[in-house]
C-alpha cells in the first residue's frame, strides 16, 4: 500500500486536514532539496527488485473450505525476528494493509550483471518457503502462502479464518460484507485502519464499487442483489456489488523498480512505461472473481481505483465544487496523468495547485516534472503523526514521500534517497499476481529487461496521454489480452522529432493487437525483437545459463501475447465454467473455491503443472 508513515501521536483526521497546506509547503521543499541534490548524480549503476504480496490461505479438507488467514501480522512479527537477527538473511518482510497479507523483497536490489537475473526465481521460491516454513513451524500446517491477486469470495460471508460479523451501522467501513477487524488493526500497525477511515472521512459518502457480472445461462436477468434498504447502497444492476474501501487494497500485486543513471535517463524511462504499463496488465490479467461471482472483467485495475477514491462529490463532478476544491478526474489509484520528458503527447486535463507549482517552479524545478509533483500535491495527507510536523525541509524526506506514496498510480517517480544509496527510480506498478514463482519471476525479469533496452535503444513509445487512458479501460475486459486491441506507436524509432500538433501524434499511433505489439508484423519488429537486439549487443554479458534462462522467459512472453499460453484470469474462469458444481449462473460456491485454492496450491509449490498456463517456463 506505500510507505506512508509509522510514528508516535497519530493525528485525527481533523487535525491531519488542519494540518495539509503546511504538509503541502514543507513536503514540496522537501522535494526540491531532494531534487537539487539528485540532478547532480550521474552514472548511477542499474539495480532493481520486485515486491511480492502474498497472501495467507487455510483450508479445512473436511468442510472443503478455503478462507483467507489472518495471522498475517504475528508471522510477520516472526519473520522480522530471523531477518533481525540474521545479517544474510535473503528476504525483507513489510505489512500490508490487511491481516491475511504480507510483503515480501530480496534483501538487497538486484545488480547490473545480466548475469544475475539466475537468482530471481530462486530468491522468489526462497521468499515462499520462508514464509510456509514459518507456518509450519507454528503449527499451522492446514496455512500457506499464495500470490493471488483477488481472493475468490473475499466479502462472502466467513470469508477469514477466525470469522467476523460485519457491522454495517457501527464500524469504521460501514461494510455489509467486509469487517473492519480483517484490516490490520491499530494495535498490530497504527496506519492502516487509520489510512481507511481518512479515506471515507474525505470522501463524504460511502464508497461504491460495481463491477460488472458475467452473463451465463443462468444467471439471472436482470441481475440484482438483495440488501437492506437502510444501508444506503447504490448497487447497479447486473453488476457485482463491493461497499468499502478494504476491497481495494485488500487486493494483491507484483512491482518492480528500476533505477536509472541519472534524472534525464529515469524520466524518459518513466515515459515509456507509461505506455507499457497497461500491456503489462492485460498479459499478467489475473483478477475475474469479486464476492464469489464470475465477472465480466479480467483484472482488478478498476475496482481498486473506486475503492480509494477519497475524492468529494465536488472533486468528482457530482457536485458544484467548494470554494477551495478542484475537479479531479481521476482517484489516487489510476494511470499517472501525464508524461515527465515530453509534453508534446500530454493532451488530458492535468489539474494542480498553482501555488506548489509555483514552489517548484522558484526551486528550480522545470515546468514539466513540475506539473507532475504539484498534480501528486493536490491529494490531502492521509495520514499524520505529531512528529511529521517537525521534519527538517532540507535533510528529511518523509512528508514529500507521504504524499508520494499515497498517490498509488500506474508508475512512481522516485528522487534519491542517499540513505540507502537509491538514485532516481521508476516504479512499475500495474502487474496482476501470477499463480507461481516461477510465473511472476518471468514478468519481474521481462519488466527489467525492457526498462535495459530502452534506456540503450531509446525506442520512442510515446502515444497521446488519453490513448493511454483508454489502453487501461480495454485491457480490463475479458479476454483482451488476445481478442482485444490497443493503441500503439507505429514507428518506434523515428527519424525526426514528432510534430507539435496533436493530430500529427493521432497519426503516429494505431490500433494493434497484443501479438503484434509483442511479436510483430508486417515490417512491425514488435517489443521482443528489439530485447533481442539489446541481449545481442550485450552477448558478452550473459552467460550461457543466464541466456538460455531469457530466451524462456522472452518465449513465455510471446506465447501469452500469441495466445498460446492462457492469461491467469482466462485459466481460472475456465476452471469455474468446467467444475461439476458450476450451475452456469455466475456463482463460485465454496467448494469450487476451495478446490480452485487447492490446485493452485499445487501450482505454487511445484507439485503440479499446467502447460496451457505456463507452457515450458517450468517442466514437469
């Protein structure tokens, strides 16, 4: 969920309102301060790493359940304990926002050998054992670990291991499905309830997530659930009704930041993943379950977004906005808004405070990274301890990265933090989960070497800013990643810089399907050929091993973007239709849940195989 801060006095959300324009004012100085001394570093060496969320499974082989865990933050506290204690210690262990879930890093960035790209998978399967050892060692053998980016029927009732009752009248969520208590509590970590009750305090309203059904013979039509007329729903019909903030970030997810040599290299890095970063969505799509229902979408892209949108009826246009409010297009969980080394494809409306802007502006900040920060600046803090509010504006860090890591975008643009020797850095944040190691160790090794090639080939991707948003609306839908096509640069090298004109850059793009943006065609040389080229001019880098080990990786790829191999999503929905118990109306009943968790387990811990997913990135 971010760094967000973890102090003494935590302050109301009164106070912490109070106290936003001084937070806005000392986090922008901040960046400035930070900015001015990274724009000096030059020639920083490449190193990455990935961020695993797993989550926690129980299972009773009697009942033929499957629930999600909630010993998350005592196993954790375990885990802290070995790496503490331990200086070779491989894995890092962080909270996440619900008590089922736990993140999980290398110990250390990867480097700038190729070479080392053999200790990916490996480092991931070491992570995954840790953590089941841990259980196990606990004596909660029936527990284990998955990365699964939605779990089937999170928000059905006695969906945690212990239940709770959710209290829709008197809890913090004022959910009818998700209690408050499978959040990490205060007790456990200050933050996370606090972050949610900030979130709907904002907002003004419930929040509403509607997500919309998919249609089987016998699903109902029209579709529509029955609730309580006092709770004050607004569930839409033939849609899969979600009520609270906790369905979000109660979801799960693969990152990967790579660090660039210097400001000018990681900004154009930005930019190009910009473009890429709903491809990488619709290849990973992994999410087509919501409340035990089938739905007709692929990912959770969307859902998340509605559930942290903290954004007041005025901000959303629902409303005349209030003196002091902005129309805000977007919640803090979306596409990043704009383009930070070229502003000629920049053609959405990129709301700002014009006073940080200004800020900026008179600290040497240039007028489009700029726009950026101050468009990041315009969301309130929302969260705050009484020491943040005596951080030192030129040494600290800590309110400029408050907010930072509060806007939960597509990519993150990270200055320096000399602390841990990190220059500038680019977040890559819009991938699925996939079922295995193996899996999402391949997406984390591909991510990195495209973010290689492209500060080596400087290809230029760069489509208009509204394409971009309308890519993540298509790779949403089910099955897009092979029926559905997106916008895409046509000449990826041009030899003179694009027009200014807008309709000439309308021009440069068109629409492709996923194999030839992956693959190529018709003269297109498609991304993988140009890793090709890059691993080519790199031979001597790579080892023989190391090199066998990319071209399996770069074949997963092209076979998920030919439609040889199955998305995650497609495999799971394909399960559901297929299962004897399936009535073909759109429901996952406990038992195809559990059976569906029960073969992924399999998957995930190396006892089962499936070829249409995984074709020959792993070998029985």
């Amino acid at each position: 969920m971010g760094l967000l801060t973890q102090g003494d006095t935590l302050l109301s959300w009164a106070d912490t309102k109070k106290n936003a324009a001084f937070v806005r004012q000392l986090g922008v100085q901040q960046f400035i301060a930070a900015f001015k001394r990274g724009v000096q570093r030059k020639e920083d060496p490449f190193k990455w790493g990935d961020e695993l969320e797993f989550c926690l499974l129980t299972v009773n082989t009697d009942k033929e359940t499957a629930q999600l865990s909630l010993l998350g933050p005592s196993i954790l506290a375990l885990l802290e304990k070995k790496e503490h204690e331990d200086p070779n210690f491989p894995s890092s262990w962080t909270p996440e926002y619900a008590r089922y879930m736990i993140e999980a890093t290398p110990s250390k960035p990867y480097g700038s050998s190729l070479s080392e790209i053999m200790v990916v998978e490996e480092n991931m399967k070491i992570r995954w054992q840790q953590l089941r050892d841990i259980l196990l060692e606990s004596g909660e053998a029936s527990t284990f670990p998955l990365t699964l980016s939605v779990f089937p029927r999170m928000g059905c009732p006695g969906f945690t291991s212990p239940e709770y009752e959710p209290r829709p009248k008197t809890s913090v969520m004022k959910s009818l499905f998700y209690p408050d208590e499978v959040v990490v509590q205060p007790e456990e970590q200050k933050r996370f309830m606090a972050v949610t009750e900030n979130l709907h305090l904002r907002r003004k309203d419930k929040h509403s997530i509607n997500v919309p059904v998919f249609k089987d013979t016998n699903t109902p039509t029209p579709f529509r659930e029955v609730f309580p007329p006092e709770s004050g729903i607004a569930a839409l019909q033939d849609h899969i009704y979600m009520d609270c903030i906790a369905f979000g970030p109660g979801c799960s997810c693969i990152q990967v930041t790579c660090q660039a040599p210097d400001i000018d290299e990681a900004r154009y890095l930005y930019d190009q993943f910009l473009v890429l970063g709903p491809l990488l969505l619709a290849l990973t799509a992994g999410s087509p379950i919501y409340r035990g229902y089938l739905a007709n979408v692929d990912c959770r892209w969307d859902v998340i977004a509605n559930a942290v949108d903290d954004r007041t009826p005025g901000e959303r246009g629902l409303e005349p906005p209030e003196s002091n409010e902005l129309f805000i297009p977007k919640s803090r969980w979306a596409t990043a808004e704009c383009y930070i080394a070229n502003d000629a494809y920049n053609d959405t409306y990129v709301p700002n405070d014009p006073e940080v802007f200004q800020q900026l502006k008179d600290g040497g900040v240039d007028d489009l990274l700029a726009r950026h920060i101050s468009y990041l600046f315009i969301r309130d803090p929302l969260i705050l301890f009484s020491s943040d509010l005596h951080q030192d504006p030129n040494e600290d860090t800590g309110l400029f990265e408050n907010i930072l890591t509060s806007n939960w975008q597509s990519l993150r643009f990270k200055p320096p933090k000399p602390e841990i020797d990190a220059g500038w850095r680019v977040e890559v944040r819009t991938m699925d989960h996939h079922i295995t190691p193996s899996e999402d160790a391949a997406i984390a090794v591909f991510v990195m070497l495209l973010a290689r090639m492209i500060m080596t080939l400087k290809p230029s991707l760069y489509i208009p800013m509204s394409k971009v948003d309308e890519n993540m609306r298509q790779v949403q839908k089910v099955g897009a990643l092979h029926h559905g096509k997106f916008f895409f640069c046509r000449n990826l090298f041009p030899e003179e810089p694009s027009s200014p004109a807008p309709s000439a850059h309308y021009s440069e793009c068109e629409l492709m399907d996923a194999n030839t943006i992956f693959n190529g065609k018709d003269g297109f040389p498609g991304l993988l050929a140009l890793l090709k080229e890059y691993l080519e001019c790199h031979a001597a880098d790579v080892d023989p091993t190391a090199k066998a080990y990319t071209m399996k990786v770069m074949k997963f790829i092209s076979m998920k973007a030919s439609g040889e191999l199955m998305t995650t999503a497609a495999w799971i929905r394909q399960f559901v239709l297929s299962h004897p118990e399936y009535k073909r109306d759109s429901k996952v009943t406990e038992k195809i849940n559990y059976d569906l968790i029960m073969k992924m387990k399999l998957m995930a811990e190396g006892h089962l195989v499936c070829p249409e997913l995984t074709g020959d990135l792993i070998l029985p």
